[in-house]
C-alpha cells in the first residue's frame, strides 16, 4: 500500500457532511417526520460511526505512528497568501473521529429515550447533530483557521444544548455564560492565530510546524520579553481552557448542568471539552517549555480546585460537572508535563467512562425526576443496570486497576513524577502532589456519589416508589459504553496487579498498549525545542512507574475506604466532619469563590466602569454634542435675525416702497382728461422752462 | 400798409391759443371744450397766416390756414357726432363724469 494514502480519502469528508445533512433536514423537516425525525440523526451518525471504524483500521492497525494524510484545496487567495481548507488525517485523528462518532451515537441512542415527548424533540436532534459536524471538523482540520472555525461553530453548539430548555432562567442564563466565557478565551485563541500567521503566513498545522522546527519564530521579535511562538502557544491554550472549562474559564461548566443530561453527556465526553485537549495536542509542536509550564500548573491547579469542590456537592450532575474539570485539568498536566501520549490517553478513556456516568446520572434522574443525591438511595435493587454501568464507571474514573482510567491516569502521574526525577525542584513536585492528591479526591467524591445514590435505605420514600429501570434503549448504550472503561480496550493487555515477588506475574501495569505505540509526540519540532527533562532516562522512569502504580492504588482505595466508612458504616459521621472542618467546607461550597471573585471584580467592577463611561458620555461626550447643537442652533438663531431684518427688509422695503409709489401715482390715472392735458401742458412747459435755462 | 404790426397778430394768436387752452382744461361741458379747441386752431391758422405775410409773397401759409379751416369744420362735425353718442351712452356731456377710462 502506498504510504501516506487512506485507502478511502473521501470517508473523513463525508464523515464530517452526514451530521450536517442530518441537522438541516432535522431542522426543516424534523416536524414532518414519523418519531419526529430521530432516526435520521442517529442513522447518519451510526454511518458515521462505521465509516470512522474503518478508518481507523486503515489508519491505526498500519502501525505507523508518523502517519499523516492531508489534503487541501486553496480556499481565498490575496496576494501571495493562499488561505486553504483541507483535512489532516493521522492516528489521532482517526481515534479521535472513532471516539466522537461512537460515543455520540451511544448519546443520541440514548437521548431517542431521555429526550422522549420534549417540545422541541426534532430541533434538540438538529442541534445534536450539529455539535457531532461541529467537532469532526475540529478533529479533521489541517489548519488552524479552519479549526478556528469550526470552534466557534462548536461554541455556537453548546450554547444552543445548554440552553434548549431556555423557558427556565437558570437555562438561559447558563447558555448566556457559557458562551460569554468561551469568547474570553477566544480572544487569546484568535490572538495567536494572528501572531502565527503575521510569522508564518499560512494556517497549516504542517507548515507551522515547520516554520517552529526552523526557527522562523527565533527571528522574530519578541513581545515582553517572550518569544513570540511561546505567546502563540499560550494564546492557542487560553481559547482551549475556555473550551475544557480550565481555571479560571471552568465556571461556565458546573452551569451547563441546565442543559438536558444527555447534551451535558456530549458536551463533557466527546465533543466541547475534548476539543481544547485535542487542540493542545494538535499545537504541541509550538509549546516551548515556558508555554507547557503554564499548560501544567493550570492543568494541576484546575485539577485539585474542582476535586474539592465536588467533594461538597449534592447535585449527582453537578459532581459530575466538577469530576469533569478536574480530570480535564489532569488531561492539561499531563500534556504540559510533556506526556502527550499520557494525556490524551486519558482523553479518550475519560470520554468513554464520563460518558457513561453521565448518561447512567440521566438514567437515575429520569426514573426519580430530582438531581439531590441526598433524597435517592438504595436504587441498586430497583436500577440494577445502571447501577453496575455506573459503578463501572465509577472504578474507571477512581483509578482502579484493571480500568481504563487507572491506566491512563496513571501514566500522567508518571509522567509528573518522571518530570520531577528529570528536574529536581521543589515545584516540579507539586503538579505530583497535587494530581496525587485529586486521585484520591476523586475516588471519594465519585464513590459518595455511588454510596448516596444507589446504596443504604431510600432516604425519600415517595421517590423510591416510582423508580424503575430504564429500558433497553437506554440500558443498550451503557452497556456498550461500559464495557470500553475495560482497561485492555486500551493497553492491549490484561495485566493483574500484584507485587512483585512471589507470583511471577509482570507488575507493569501501565503497559505498552497501542496508545501509547500509535498516539505519540509529532516529531517534527521534537528536536527544536531542547529540553533535557523530555531526555529518554529509562531508570527514572521506571522509577517513577512502580513509585506511581503503588502511590495510586493506595490513593485509590483510600478514597473508596473514607467513603465507605463515612456513608456506608457511618463509622464516622458526615454531619461531623462538616461542623470541624466549617470554614472548609464554606469555602468549598462557595466554589472557591471563584464565581463571587467574578462578580465582584468583573460584573460589578464592569458595572461600575459602565457607569463611569456613561457618566463620561452624558456630560463630555453629550455635553460636547449639545453645545455644538446649541452653539449652531444660537448662531442659526442669529443669521435668521439678520435674514428676517436686514435681507427680508430690503426686499420688503422694494415692495413696500414701489407698492406706495404705485398707489401714489395711480391717483393720477383718474380718467380725468382734462387733468391728463393740463399735466401734459405744465410739463411741456417745465420742458420748456429747462431748455430755456 | 404795415400799420398792423406781426407781434400784435401774434399777441392776437396767442391770446388766442390761450383761452382756447384755458377752455379746454377748465370747461366742464365737453362742447365747450371742442369751442376751445376751435380756438386754438383758429391760432395756429392765425399765425399761419400771419407769418406767411410778412415773410415773401408765397401764399404757403394761407393755404394752410385754409386747409385748417376746412380740417376744423371737418373735425368739429366729428367730435360733435362723437359727444351725441357719448351723451346717448352716458346721459351726460360733463366731460369730468366720463372717466372710464380711469387706472
């Protein structure tokens, strides 16, 4: 086979056109349609599906992890500049377009139930379809204009599902702030869009790269003392911490929870948050070690940020919202750790587990129709599939072995730690910690949330009664979903955890898998940015494997323990931990005051310039404009005097004067002709009289 | 022979001349009026003739002053036709009530 061909280089187009056709026939049709029109969506997107499987079996199974497909045609020439439009298809692309449409399908599966007898049943799948279009053109792009986009279009996508129930103020509110959040950090994006291509003057990732690995970007000047490829590389990041919902862009969000679960299922699996992880990945070749330093500790911090708070949350969407942030925060530590393979590893088993805890929550809240997870209980009997896909969930996300998340996560925390061993310094250390730390949050809040939810007595009778067990169209997605939190989905192998010693079973558990063969590092600017700590040190690393596999599955199973003794035993009472630890839990509750900082700083110091503006402007800038208008209107005033006198006068006195001497001399025309002759007489002799003299 | 002198005709025909004018402007009664024009043209005929005696022996000037008597009696019958009719029109001959002709 040739090499860097696709076998069907039209599949990815049309990958990217049937969500399209899908929501414009939904949007226009979706009315007139039998069942409203939801085969048409789901049908298009379960095509997609297939066609995305093979080509990622065209792609990945060829085991080339330098593989790249691209095409393009030239979209907008001006002057010798060609803005082109073209895909990119290469081993993350493939997983990627197979992680998108698949999970998407389990979603839109699942919505044909949750979403059944809503008002506007066929316009949510239009909208649903087009978030799918939206980021398969993220993942297929090849240039970064393109990418910009189909972003915006992505923003557009969720602000429409976040806000699909917009009769309800929250809704509407939250769409409004998700949106406005997003385009902060848009800002950023579209600011290294524009330093890129004043530097390179194209959009395509291929010749960026290239421009980066020959130091085009060296050449230029920088700004503040920062090369300019590092403030592109930062300005890219901030419009992805805007999309994966970073500190300090995270609040948008724990909001969107307004949105129909099912839109929340997409927008934290597959599509919104996976965009910005996916265009850190895409741009890696341009983070200069600075630019990943600032990557890691907003990955670190947003990490353990959102873990605390979802320790205090009674909301089972809204600890799952913070769940999202923190594993997205970790997904941002491990690319910025320079574990690239690592963190989009996590990616795309995140994808899958988050997905199925969110539709396994839409599940319970569409059996009990309330989100307090303090008024469920004891559902385990009543739901059992959902309980077991949850759970499944659940032990992938905490990090249990055998789990896909234990694996993924696992291997940014190595990388963390192997960047410490590589660069002794204290604050090396603490994105370690920190992640450490969040893991075995995480194990506690996410197994709260098991232990509230589906164990102990129903602590709401009346809810419990009317529970019951979705049915299968519900069920069938997470169980497909379920089954890929599997760990050997994505290491290839099935490694049981032991130590070593006595049974001769290999310990590595974070094994080679085809993730991390397929998935790595581009290497084009591989060798430009000299950075010793990204050095192949074989020891340190396996150093920090077998210190981060032991460390992790004490933090784990720490985590699970504390929530058992606390909501299972009740060995140790909640209500007591509360009132030790009130300031903490105060300060959790109030999200960290993040959301205060913000409207105080932002909202109302905005209020208070707009006030200051508008005071500005009704007395300079009105003021100016009134005397101006007065100045005229006082001089019109006057030249209309000096019309009225003095021009309309002398017109007035011509009439006037010929008007009078008219009349005076009319009286003369009496008829009288005797008086004609003597006048005639008298003048002739006057005539006379003067000729003489 | 020239006992008369030329200035006394001419005294005579601008006396004359001068009632004829005083008639026209002051007299009310359009006859009167035509009795003043006669008047001056009976002057002018005067001077006429007065002037073509005492000049050189062509007769020039008699002839005229012929010519004016008989035009006058001429215009006198016309103007008279013209009061009649006036006075049928208007029932007055009082030269001040016409005035229709008036601005």
């Amino acid at each position: 086979m040739e090499t860097n061909q696709l076998m069907h280089p039209w599949f990815p187009v049309l990958i990217l056109a049937l969500p399209l056709l899908a929501s414009v026939v939904q949007l226009f049709a979706g009315r007139r349609l039998p069942r409203g029109g939801d085969w048409v969506s789901t049908l298009m997107i379960l095509a997609g599906f297939v066609l995305s499987l093979i080509t990622f079996a065209d792609v990945v199974l060829r085991g080339d992890p330098g593989f790249r497909y691209e095409r393009a045609f030239n979209w907008i020439s001006f002057g010798s500049v060609n803005v082109t439009m073209g895909i990119l298809v290469d081993n993350l692309t493939a997983v990627m377009l197979v992680l998108v449409t698949g999970i998407s399908s389990c979603v839109h599966v699942f919505s044909m139930f949750y979403m059944h007898g809503d008002r506007r049943y066929p316009l949510y799948f239009s909208y649903l379809s087009f978030f799918c279009f939206s980021m398969i053109g993220i993942v297929i792009s090849d240039n970064l204009l393109m990418t910009f986009m189909f972003w915006e279009l992505v923003g557009y996508s969720s602000y429409a599902l976040i806000g699909f129930w917009f009769e309800r103020e929250a809704a509407a509110e939250a769409q409004k702030k998700a949106f406005v959040v997003n385009r902060v950090g848009d800002v950023g994006f579209l600011i290294g869009l524009m330093i890129i291509f004043y530097v390179v003057g194209d959009f395509r990732f291929g010749r960026i790269f290239e421009a980066a690995a020959n130091g085009t970007f060296d050449r230029s000047i920088p700004i503040f003392g920062l090369p300019l490829v590092t403030l592109a590389g930062v300005g890219i990041f901030l419009g992805a911490m805007g999309k994966s919902a970073q500190f300090p862009f995270h609040v948008w969000l724990p909001d969107a929870m307004e949105g129909p679960t099912t839109a929340s299922s997409l927008i934290h699996a597959a599509t919104m948050v996976a965009a910005g992880v996916f265009l850190t990945a895409r741009i890696y070749p341009i983070l200069t070690p600075e630019a990943l330093i600032f990557i890691t500790y907003v990955g670190t911090f947003t990490a353990f940020m959102a873990a605390t708070i979802a320790l205090v949350q009674s909301d089972i969407k809204r600890v799952l919202a913070y769940s999202t942030i923190s594993q997205l925060g970790y997904m941002m530590l491990g690319l910025g750790s320079g574990g690239y393979t690592a963190g989009l590893a996590h990616l795309f088993t995140h994808a899958f587990f988050k997905c199925l805890l969110f539709l396994c929550a839409g599940s319970v809240i569409h059996a009990l129709h309330t989100q307090d997870m303090f008024r469920m209980g004891g559902l385990r009997k009543k739901m059992p599939v959902t309980f077991a896909a949850m759970l499944m969930g659940t032990l992938a996300i905490s990090g249990v072995p055998l789990f896909s998340g234990f694996f993924s996560k696992d291997a940014i925390l190595v990388q963390a730690l192997y960047r410490y061993f590589t660069e002794p310094h204290l604050l090396r250390l603490l994105p370690f910690v920190f992640g450490m730390g969040s893991a075995a949050l995480t194990a506690f809040y996410m197994f709260r949330l098991i232990f509230l939810t589906f164990f102990g007595k129903p602590r709401d009778k009346k809810i419990y009664a009317h529970a019951h067990e979705s049915p299968l169209l519900a069920t069938a997605p997470l169980c497909i979903l379920a089954v890929f939190t599997l760990g050997f989905f994505w290491t290839g192998t099935v490694d049981i955890p032991v130590p070593s010693g006595e049974v001769k079973i290999p310990v590595g558990i974070v094994k080679q898998g085809w993730v991390q063969e397929m998935i790595v590092e581009p290497a084009i600017a591989a060798g430009h940015y000299e950075n010793p700590s990204l050095m192949e040190d074989e020891p340190a690393h396996k150093k920090a494997e077998h210190l981060v596999e032991g460390l992790s599955i004490l933090s784990a199973s720490f985590g699970i323990l504390l929530a058992w003794l606390i909501y299972i035993r009740k060995a140790v009472s909640a209500q007591a931990i509360r009132r030790r630890f009130r300031l903490t839990v105060l300060f959790l509750e109030n999200l960290w005051y993040v959301d205060r900082l913000y409207e105080i700083v932002i909202v109302r110091g905005l209020h208070r310039w707009n006030a200051l503006v508008f005071q500005f402007d009704q007395v300079i800038i009105d003021g100016l404009v009134n005397a101006m208008g007065c100045s005229g209107e006082w001089l019109s005033r006057g030249i209309g005097c000096f019309d009225r006198v003095v021009i309309d006068g002398a017109v007035n006195l011509t009439a006037t004067v010929s008007q009078s001497v008219g009349r005076e001399f009319s009286r003369l025309q009496n008829g009288k002709i005797q008086g004609y002759v003597f006048l005639g007489i008298l003048s002739l002799c006057l005539y006379i009289l003067i000729g003489v003299m | 022979m020239n006992i008369i002198s030329l200035q006394s005709y001419l005294i005579i025909s601008a006396l004359l001349f001068s009632f004829g004018l005083f008639a026209i402007i002051t007299r009310k009664n359009a006859i009167s009026v035509l009795l003043g024009f006669e008047l001056i043209m009976n002057a002018a005929g005067l001077n006429f003739a007065a002037f073509s005696h005492f000049s050189d022996s062509v007769i020039h000037g008699q002839v005229f002053t012929i010519f004016i008597i008989a035009l006058a009696a001429a215009e006198s019958a016309v103007i008279l036709a013209l009061i009649i009719s006036v006075y049928q029109k208007m029932d007055t001959v009082q030269i001040d009530e016409i005035d229709s002709l008036k601005g």
